[in-house]
C-alpha cells in the first residue's frame, strides 16, 4: 500500500507560476470570510430583531407578515437562495437593472452573498427573538402597560431587553452559524476560505489535500470558538441578577 | 549455534517470502488476495467518466479502463474478479488513492509532475488544451480582447493561473471570477456576467454541445497550456503500471483506440445522445503514436 506524504509546510509554499504564497490565499480567504459573515449578521441582527418582534405583536396583519418573510427564508436552502440571488434575479428584473447587476455593480458576489447570507440568517434571528419574547410571562407586559407605556414603548424598555437576555445562548449559536455558513458563499464566487481550499486542493496543489483541509478546519474551529467566548462575555455583562439567562462560565 | 539457527530459519522464512512477493508485488497482489478490484470513477467528467441515465459510470476512460481490468483478470486468471466502483472528486482521488480505496483511478485526471509526488500515471490517453469560450457574438478572437473585461474560471483549476501568465507578457488587466463548477461557468458566459470562460477545450466543447443553441457559443484563442490526461494508480505499483501501459499499447498499436475515441466524441453518447463533436488533435495522435507518460 502506498504511503501519503505528509507536507505540512506545503501552505508556505509559492504557488507555482506566481509571485503568491498558498498562505497569503488562506489569509486572503480568512479575510473574506469574516468580511462576509459580519456583514451578514448585522444585516441578521437588524432585520430578524425587527421581524421577531412584529411576530408577536397583536396586529394580525404585521404579524402575519413576519411570519410570511419567516417561512420564506427560513424553508429554503441558502445555496439554492444565493443562486437565485445571482443568477435568477438580474434576468427576472427589466433588462437595464439586470445588466447594472450584471456588469456595474462593485463587488457583485461579495454583496449578494452578504445580503442573501444575511436574510437566511435573519429569519432564524427572528424566530430566536420571537422566542424569548414568549418566554416571558404576560404580567411583563401588562405591568409596563399599567405604568403608562404604550405599546412600543413597553417593548422597548420592558420586554427587549429581557427577551435579548434570555436568548444570547441560542444566539451564540446562530452567530458561530454565520461563519461556518459562510463557506456557501464560494458558490456564486466569493474567494473565502473554502474556496481557496478547494482551489489549492484542485489543480494547484493536489498533492497534499489532507494538509490543507485540515488546516482550514482549525481556522473555522478557531473562528467559532472566539464567537462564542466573546458572546459568553457579553452574556456576562449583561446579566441581571436574579435571572435564569447568566451561563457562559 | 541455536542463535545462528533462528536466524537462518527466520531468513529462510523471509526469503521465501520475498519469492512470492516477486511474482505478485502491490495492487495485483492486494487484488488476488481480495478478489476485488476498485476503480475510483467521476460522476460528470463527460465523455471520459461519467454517470449515464442507469446511474452507471460510462465514458472514454472508463473503455480504456475496464481494457485494463479485463488484463487484470487475465493476468491473475481471476475471471470472476469483482470490481467495485467509487465515485471520486477532484479533492478527494489522490487521498483515495494513496489510502488504498481505489486501485485506478478513471476520470479526467491531468499527469503532473505535482501529483507525480504522490501517485503514478499510466502512458497518456488523451491530451487537452487549455482555451476559451466565448459568445460567438462578442467578437471576441483573442487574450487582448479580454482586457477589462471579467473572465470565469471553475473553482478549483489552474486556468486563471494562465490567464496571469499572459497576463504579463500582452500587459492586460482581467477581472478574475469564479463559479463553482463547469455548468456554472458556463452559465456565466451564457447571461453576460463573463466574457469568457478558460478551461480545458473537452470540456468546453461538451457544454456547447449540451446547450440548446450551440451556435450561440465558440472556443477561440492560442493553446494556454496543454495537459496529458492519465489512468491514476498508486505509487511504485510496477506490475500495476507495466499492465496498465502494455494494454494502452496495444489498444493503440491496433487502432481500437480510434474507435473508442469516435464512440465518445464523434458520436452521440448518452444520456442526452448528443455529440461532441471534437476530432482527435495533433497533441493526442502524437502521444498514441508515442506512448509516453511525461507531466507537465
């Protein structure tokens, strides 16, 4: 049987033909990778915050809504909703628009994939949002409305604050997901960190694919983790005594 | 004296060993004692390896292949030898390959001397050049045509690297972008998000014939780089590789190599039954002439 050969040093080989080292690809990769996912989950954050909220709110119309944009972007696969991002919406849209999409706009796949990373994620920041807000008992709210807020305001200083509180944990989750879901983004284009593994691993440097991969692992194991360390502080800091939500030690 | 009898026995034992060895040695040896053989094939590497409609593995390679399985069988007068089909990918097959998963590898796999570090390659089978498809309608004929304008490349291949090494020599600037996989590539050039997609002509000339308006497409421009494909096989496998290279020979030597190469690309092959359409290039009439299994 043969034997692999194992090559450790072979990121900080030169890519043959160029001036470029196979590490510089990776850092490259790293960076569009946190440059996407932190796009995405501000975008998550705003978006799902919001539709969360109208979720539950007693207007049936708003909350049904919210449940529609929900189900919509919660039930579809993300690569199947970044494909039709990039290539199904700029034909569908009037020639002119369609061709700005297709030739002018800066960047074309790294904002497609922030944006349509960022809704996928929105949806399932929403139904943690919604979450937490039924996890309070009613007396919350009706307490804040007999003080004499009305109703946005009761959820702005009543009922959010305690409702963030309760769900950072699944948060912290959906936060790490970002990043790992990140890697979809190399299907419309986006030179991230899987997609330099895959093309170092091709045709580049096929000899020593092992090494690579398992390089790669450790940066996205090393990138989850420091997520959920930070999100561990935050959820520290942010404890009221007295309450359930105050783990992360 | 006692000591000196072990050893003289152990010697003995490893001597005969080692006869036995030399009859059988590597993968033919690990085959006749499992009574399976695996071939590690693509499932869209059209016309070289690929699934048909049944979901079985078909293809150009795949001919040459099962010629060096039926050599196999022969050799070890194995009639029954059952052979065991994987499916492999362009990042899984070296590490398949060297872990003992697969005996041969049957795709589309480019002999280079990179991979030579790991694998072995039989004498070459095919030989394809790296060029560019274009709209037919984009007037497109040459590298500086390109300049300013974005050029697709499937993840994972080397052709933007020989976009860049024209890149200096005509002094154009490319936009680089990438897709995931050929049909995507393709696509990109189909909608107008690229103006050219660079890759390997076979391939190129599959996804035209594919398309339901092939006249809307046409591959221009010089050879950026020409690449021999190969059967993969493992490392220092001699037995392996001088069965595998004899059976090429002779397919080659006798002209049936002519009629497996019309079967899959002068005429329609499954599953759509549409031709390719590619006749036989100088590079690869050369290497049947010559069979040799240099990399690049």
């Amino acid at each position: 049987m043969g034997h692999y050969q194992w090559n450790w040093a072979i990121v900080f080989e030169q890519v043959a033909g160029t001036k470029e080292y196979y590490y510089q690809w990776l850092i490259t990769g790293l960076g569009w990778t946190v440059a996407t996912a932190l796009c995405a989950w501000v975008l998550a954050l705003v978006l799902g915050s919001l539709v969360g909220t109208l979720r539950t709110v007693p207007n049936k119309w708003l909350a049904s809504l919210a449940t529609c944009y929900v189900e919509l972007f919660r039930n579809i696969p993300l690569i199947v909703q970044l494909f039709l991002w990039f290539y199904v919406l700029p034909e569908v849209l009037p020639k002119s628009a369609g061709f700005w999409m297709k030739q002018d706009m800066p960047m074309p796949e790294f904002i497609t994939a922030a944006i349509g990373l960022g809704l996928f994620t929105s949806a399932r920041v929403a139904e943690q949002v919604r979450t937490g807000i039924m996890a309070l008992s009613s007396g919350q709210k009706n307490a804040g409305l007999a003080l004499g807020f009305t109703l946005p305001q009761a959820y702005r200083y009543v009922i959010l604050p305690m409702a963030f509180r309760i769900v950072i944990p699944p948060m912290t989750s959906e936060f790490m997901n970002v990043f790992k879901n990140s890697a979809v983004a190399l299907a419309i284009g986006v030179t991230e960190l899987t997609f330099q593994m895959r093309q170092i691993t091709g045709e580049y440097a096929p000899g020593n694919p092992i090494e690579v991969m398992t390089i790669v692992s450790v940066i996205y194991l090393i990138l989850a983790f420091s997520v959920n360390r930070l999100m561990a502080l935050i959820e520290r800091r942010t404890q009221v005594p007295g309450y359930i939500s105050g783990g992360g030690k | 004296m006692r000591k000196i009898l072990i050893l003289s026995a152990a010697l003995a034992t490893a001597y005969m060993g080692s006869v036995q060895a030399e009859e059988l040695t590597g993968t033919l040896q690990k085959v006749n004692e499992s009574g399976i053989i695996t071939i590690g094939h693509r499932e869209s590497s059209i016309p070289f390896s690929y699934l048909d409609d049944k979901q079985k593995p078909v293809g150009y390679a795949m001919d040459l292949c099962n010629q060096v399985v039926a050599a196999v069988k022969k050799k070890l007068n194995k009639p029954s030898l059952v052979v065991k089909l994987v499916p492999v990918t362009s990042q899984t097959r070296t590490a398949l390959m060297v872990n003992g998963t697969v005996d041969l590898e049957c795709g589309s796999t480019t002999n280079s001397k990179e991979r030579q570090k790991q694998v072995a390659f039989s004498d070459s089978y095919f030989v394809t050049s790296v060029r560019m498809l274009v709209r037919a309608d984009s007037g497109i004929k040459s590298l500086d045509d390109l300049n300013g304008k974005p050029v697709v490349t499937t993840t994972g291949t080397t052709s933007d690297r020989y976009i860049k090494q024209n890149e200096q020599g005509h002094s154009i600037d490319v936009k680089n972008v990438y897709a995931k996989d050929h049909a995507e590539s393709f696509l990109m050039v189909e909608t107008g998000r690229a103006a050219a997609f660079v890759m390997d002509d076979v391939l190129l000339a599959s996804l035209i014939a594919n398309n339901k308006n092939p006249k809307d497409f046409a591959i221009v421009g010089p050879a950026l780089s020409v690449e021999p494909y190969g059967i993969m096989m493992r490392k220092d496998d001699p037995q392996l590789k001088r069965l595998a290279d004899e059976t090429l020979s002779t397919l080659y030597k006798s002209g049936e190599v002519n009629k497996i190469y019309d079967k899959w690309f002068m005429k329609p092959i499954p599953p759509k039954n549409i031709t390719i359409n590619l006749p036989m290039s100088e590079k690869l009439k050369e290497a049947i002439k010559n069979p040799n299994d240099v990399g690049i």
